[in-house]
C-alpha cells in the first residue's frame, strides 16, 4: 500500500504533466453530462494521434475501464484496467491516481471492499501528496461509499462530513453535489426518511445548477420513493407528474420509463391495478420504441405480477411467456429466473396442477444454474484479488534481491492456473456440446408445434374469411333488394296521403301506426347493411372507425365519451382490425344498454408484444360473481380466444365496469 511518506519521496522527482491534467479534467466533464459517445470519441483520437504520450494513452485505458464498469460490467472494466504494465512510483501522479482511484470503485463495485479500501487510501494519499485537492475529497467519498455498503453507517456520515468542509476549506464546490447523493442514500438505508428528502433536494438543486443530468435524475426517482415513505402515494405520484414536465428532463425517454416503472412499482404496493397497468404499459411502449430488449422484458415481467395480484391468471401469463421469450438468451439469468417462476405461480393460479409443477422445476434447474454463476462470479472475485495482490508483490519484488527465487514460484504458480484454466476449458466445451444437442432437439420439437399451430390458424382465418363475405353478401342484400323494395312500399303509403281527409279517424290513426313502423323498418335495414359491411373499416382502419364509433354514441350532458390510442401509427391486419372493433362495439352496446354511466373511456396501447383494449365507465356496475355471462360478452371472449388473447372483467355494484382485453401481437415460444 502507498503510505504517505513513499509519496512524499516520489513528490521530488515526478510532477504531473499539464497536458494529461487537461485530458483528465475533459473526461471528468463529459462524464458529468454522459456524453458517452463524445467520451469513446476523444479515446480513439489520442490512440492513432501522433505525438501523443504513452501516459495519455494509460488514461484513456483507465477511461475506457470507467465506461464498462458504469455500464454495469465491473468484471470486464477490471480486464481493461488490469491490462495496464505496472507503473513505477516515478509515472505521473495523475496517472497513478487515476489507476488507483478506479481499481477502487471496480473492487467496491465487485464487493471486494478490503481490497477497494486499500486502493482508496492510495488514491488518498497520492491526492493530498500532490496537492489534487479535488481528487482528495473525490477518495473520501468513495471510502465514505464502502463504508456505507458494509453497513458502517457512522464512519460514512463522518467521512461525508469531512469530505464537505474539505471543499468548503479549498473554494472547490464541484463534488458537492456526489457528497450530497451519498449522505442522502445513508439516511434512506437507514429509513430517515425526512433527512433523506433534505439531502437529496439539496443534490437535485446543485445538480440542476451545474448540468449534471445523471446526478439530477437519481435524485428525482430517490424523492419520489422517500415521498411515499413519508406521505403516500398520491404526494408520489404527483412529484412524478411535476418532474416530467421539466424542460431539461423531459425528452429522456429512458427516465420516462424508469419513472413509469417506479410508479407501477408504488401502485402495486397500494393494490390500485388500473393506474399500474397504465404506467406499466406506458413503460413497454417507451422500451420498445428505444428497442430496449431486456428493458422491455423486465417491464412486460411487472405488469405479468400486476395481473397475477389482480387474479387474471390468462393475462398474467401471455406477458410472462412474451417476457420469458426476450430473456432467453439476453444473458439475463436473474431475471429469466424471475420469469420461470412467474409461469410456475400463473400456472399454480390457474390451478393447472401438471403445469405448475413442471415450471416448479424448471425454475429450481435455473436457480441451480444462477447459483453456479454466483459460484463462479465469487471464484472470479478471488481471482481477481490474488491477480491485485500478485501485482502489488511484483512492484515490492522489483527491489528486491530474491527476485529470481520469488520470480521461479511465480512461474510455478502461473502453470498450475493454466492447468485449472485448461480443465475447466475442456470441461466447458464438453458441457457446452451437451446443451448444443440438448438445444438442437428443442428446436426440432418446436418446429413440429409451430406446423401444427399454423395448421390450425390457417383453418380459423379461413372460417373467418368465409364469414365476412358471408356478411358482405348478407349486407349488400339487405342493403339493394330488401332495402328498395321496402323504400317503394313506403313511396306507396306516402301516395295515400292526399286521400287521408277521407278517412276515418280510427283509420286514419291505423295508418299512421303502420307507416310509422314501416319508416323505423327502412332505417332499420340501411344500419344492418352499413354495419355488415366494412365501411369505414375498411378504407381507413381501425382508429378511424373507433372515432366515428365515439362521435356516434357521444351525447353531451348524458354520456360523455373519451378515446385514447398509443402506438397505433401502423395498421393491424385486417381480420384482426374487424375483430377488435366489434369487441369494442359490444362493449359499448353494453355500457349504453345496462350501466346508466356519465362518463366512458376507450384506451388502446400497442406495444411490440401485445395490444391492450380498456373500456371504463362509471356506471351502475355489477357483481360478476352474482351475475351471468350475456350473449355479448361470450362473442368478446370467443373472438379474443380466437388470437389467443384474455378477457379481463372488473366490476362492483356502484363503482362502474372495466372491460381489459390483451392480444399478443408477437410469436409466443412453445414452452408447454
């Protein structure tokens, strides 16, 4: 380890060279910002540039390193570090700061934290040796972080505090805001939830202040949970709603999403399933339009628990399988576990005894297989200590006299790490050619389901087809044969008219009667004709039709109609569009029929994996339990069954009815 007085030595024979100081400082500002792609950039530039220094081109590895492990890839961000040479104490300072500095939070980062310590204090000691006075408080900040993860509490405060009057005491302000984010995150492990706001209010001020969008967007998700600790989660909801009306902010389309993700997190947590489904669906359609896969996989997997805790088991399950089929093979195994046993408690929901326990053991297969990653993450973190600790002793041994001796050992050591390295090589292919065949045969059975599934949806869109030109046929009919002759009948009594002086009164009130029926026959068959055939369907889709279906049953002061679409900008197939118009149609005959509501909303949301249909009215309601199933919403479920979709009914007495209908939109894999 650097103590202190070895630098001090090392004081009076390197200085830092003023260039590599303005590199450094132009990394640290792009990273403030997450200019990622201007960071890789300024890297490539000082790697093919002539005339730059092998130094300049250190620190650009150890920026590189920094970007992997932010990214969330500590294990590659030490390759890259690791590859350095090793430097002696006469390199830059800066340099072997930054080394130091970084091997600290990647170890931090791996739960290495004796070995993080021991890099922090070098960066420490390097700091103040040199007069960094920037990076010294940036050190007590990262040992005041290892503390606080190690559950020492009162030595992070401490070390927080030092680190504030510390910049205070140098005219440096720039960390202040990292200072503040940290002593906030230790009142909330602490659940201090009133201190917490204050700091992290204080860090969302000095972050917006300086441009630090990262920083700022942490500390709005961090508010937004410590506001629902100490209100509820209406005060969270709405600090949500004001954060994303923020002029800098709004754009980010991830932070909408992750914002979306922490609000359905909250609503499921006070059981309000409506507001979570809308933020959950708000949350796919934002990753799938960023094309984020295990993103969207994650956020398909919490609206899964959403309609598993409301107890629709149908939709809870396409979402899990359209979840389990973007994490297969995403690397992703936490999460692919957490998809398997979703399927297992769907399953188990639905009472479906030999499918629960099939996924009950598919999910303990995959538990065992993350345990063993686990097992070899843990086994990965030791040898990336021992390779730390090889490299400290190779920096002592270089002044050393026994160097051959200790050298000889080494090499001993080296071929005994190849030797495992070559068996557990061999072993890997050999498993890796046991899980190819095993894939191979899956793949096979797959093929053989997916023919007799097309086999089977060929038939339906056959039956189908044969029913809509059935009802053109029927329509047209109606429309030019029934239709006109019932028009000429009437033409027929209107003649009569002039004759009706003549009429008895009894008579003259018959007639009337009967014309008044036959006119009600003539508009009657004109509905039936435009409605059977696909009119405005038909020409311009199915959002056209849904609004001319609204401004049809829209009555101001009676019955006010609402319709929202998201993600509707390409038309569906048009089969589909018919079926899916008259499920909504049925729902509104419904409504307009039984529920005596003011108000009725229709929202549709497309994303990648499925739509979603809502109708909601604030009528009378009903006991679903109590009542029978009509005709109309036996026609709703059969077509939806038709594309594989869920009904979902949720009504009481008094409290209006929501009609939720999911159709998947993508190719489910064959998994039971």
């Amino acid at each position: 380890m650097c103590a202190l007085a070895l630098c001090m030595r090392v004081a009076a024979v390197a200085q830092s060279d003023p260039t590599l100081r303005t590199q450094y400082d132009r990394y640290n500002a792009l990273f403030d910002t997450q200019s990622y792609p201007e960071i890789r950039a300024m890297i490539l530039g000082i790697r093919v540039e002539p005339g730059r220094s092998r130094d300049q081109k250190y620190l650009s590895t150890v920026v590189e390193g920094r970007i992997l492990r932010v990214s969330g890839d500590a294990f590659a961000a030490y390759a890259v570090i690791d590859s350095l040479p090793v430097l002696p104490n006469s390199a830059d300072p800066l340099l072997l700061y930054a080394i130091s500095s970084e091997r600290g939070r990647i170890f931090k980062a791996l739960g290495l934290y004796p070995k993080a310590v021991e890099e922090a204090v070098r960066a420490y000691h390097l700091a103040q040796a040199f007069g960094f006075g920037e990076e010294e408080v940036k050190s007590l900040v990262l040992l005041a972080e290892i503390d606080r993860h190690q559950g020492s509490y009162d030595e992070s405060l401490r070390k927080l505090i030092q680190a504030e009057n510390s910049l205070h005491a140098k005219g440096l302000d720039r960390n202040l805001c990292n200072i503040l984010i940290d002593r906030g995150n230790v009142f909330y492990d602490q659940e201090r939830w009133s201190m917490a706001r204050e700091q992290y209010e204080r860090a969302l001020d000095c972050g917006s202040a300086n441009g630090y969008s990262a920083l700022v967007k942490n500390a709005i998700l961090n508010i937004g949970s410590v506001t629902y600790y100490l209100s509820d989660a209406t005060a969270a909801y709405a600090y949500f709603d004001s954060a994303l009306t923020q002029k800098d902010i709004r754009a980010d389309r991830t932070f909408e999403a992750d914002v979306m993700s922490n609000i359905a997190i909250i609503a499921n947590g006070e059981g309000d399933v409506h507001r979570a489904l809308r933020a959950g669906y708000r949350a796919v359609e934002i990753r799938t339009e960023l094309r984020d896969s295990v993103g969207l996989a994650e956020s398909l997997l919490s609206l899964s628990g959403t309609y598993l805790g409301a107890g629709n088991a149908d939709s809870a399950l396409m979402l899990a399988r359209a979840s389990y089929e973007l994490l297969v093979g995403s690397g992703s195994a936490q999460k692919l576990s957490e998809a398997v046993y979703r399927l297992y408690e769907v399953y188990d929901l639905q009472g479906n005894c030999a499918m629960a326990k099939e996924y009950l053991e598919r999910s303990s297969v995959v538990k065992a297989r993350l345990d063993s990653v686990k097992q070899g993450e843990t086994i990965h973190r030791l040898e990336i200590a021992y390779e730390s600790e090889k490299k400290e002793q190779a920096l002592v041994l270089a002044r050393e006299e026994e160097r051959t001796k200790r050298a000889q050992r080494n090499w001993l050591i080296g071929l005994s790490a190849v030797l495992v390295l070559l068996a557990v090589v061999l072993f890997r292919n050999y498993s890796g050619q046991k899980r190819m065949r095993a894939q191979e045969q899956v793949i096979h059975d797959r093929e053989v389901n997916d023919l007799l599934k097309r086999q089977e949806i060929n038939s339906l869109d056959a039956m189908m087809k044969g029913q809509e030109q059935e009802r053109q046929r029927v329509g047209k009919d109606l429309h030019d044969r029934i239709g006109s002759m019932l028009s000429a009948v009437k033409l027929q009594f209107s003649a009569l008219e002039g004759r009706m002086e003549q009429m008895e009164l009894q008579q003259s009130e018959q007639y009337q009667h009967v014309f008044d029926l036959l006119d009600e026959t003539v508009t009657e068959v004109r509905r039936i004709s435009h409605d059977m055939v696909r009119g405005t369907l038909s020409q311009f889709g199915l959002v056209k039709a849904l609004e001319d279906l609204r401004s049809a049953v829209h009555v101001p002061g009676k019955l006010s109609v609402s319709m929202s679409v998201f993600g509707m900008e390409e038309r569906l197939d048009q089969d589909m569009e018919i079926a899916i118009y008259r499920m909504v149609q049925e729902c509104v005959s419904n409504v307009m029929k039984h529920a005596r509501a003011k108000e009725l909303s229709v929202q549709l949301t497309r994303t990648t994996a499925a739509l979603n249909i809502i109708v909601e009215d604030d009528g009378t309601g009903f006991d679903p339990l109590a009542s029978s199933e009509g005709m109309g919403m036996g026609n709703i479920r059969e077509r939806a069954t038709a594309y594989n979709g869920a009904v979902n009914v949720d009504s009481r007495p008094g409290h209006g009815t929501t009609v939720s209908i999911d159709l998947p939109l993508m190719r489910l894999p064959d998994i039971g």
